[in-house]
C-alpha cells in the first residue's frame, strides 16, 4: 500500500507497520504453515499492546508479505488458535502450532 512502511526483525520475528505518519504496530511471528491444496501461506502472529491488528495495519503488512515472501499469504492472530493463548506454555504453544499445521517459527521463508 502507498503510503505505508513495514519494518522486519528476522532475529526476534518482529514485524512493524504502520503509515509513514502514523502510529505503528508491532507483531511477533510466531508460526508458518502452507496450505497443501491452494498453496497459500499463513502466518500466526500475536499482538504486543494491541487487541486487534487494524484492517489498513493488516491490509499493509499482507501486501508486504505477498510482494517479500512468496505470497499469497493470510494472517492468523494466535487468539484464533487458542484463546488461552497467553496463558499457554511455550511447549504447549509450540504443540499447538504443529497441531494446527503451522510450523513453530519467527523466519519467514
């Protein structure tokens, strides 16, 4: 989207949006899976300060994604998976993830 910047931290899986002036937000990567039949990827993400992920915030970070990542990709917010997700420990959050086809991961291919 014109207008917008995406920032990536491939060592903590930290992906920041926002407009060039505006407010930013931050989403931590926290899986990938691929569906086998339409090949679109889906990247689980949970929120730092936020509750949702705004409709521009997320339109912006999947045009960031299909265009730097072999799209297409759809985002998943963790809650989806799980909505204990906070409450969830690491091992139980990494079963989750393989469980649900994602593999448990902050790098984007």
């Amino acid at each position: 989207m014109r207008g917008w910047k995406v920032h990536y931290e491939p060592e903590q899986g930290i992906l920041t949006v926002g407009p060039l002036r505006g407010k930013s937000m931050s989403v931590k990567v926290v899986g990938v899976g691929q569906s086998q039949n339409s090949g679109v990827r889906y990247l689980a993400y949970e929120l730092h300060d936020e509750e949702e992920l705004p409709d521009k915030h997320e339109s912006a970070l999947v045009d960031y994604l299909n265009k730097n990542h072999q799209g297409p990709w759809e985002l998943v917010p963790a809650e989806v998976l799980n909505n204990n997700w906070n409450g969830l420990s690491p091992r139980e959050r990494e079963r989750l993830l393989m469980r649900e086809g994602f593999d448990a991961t902050v790098e984007l291919p």
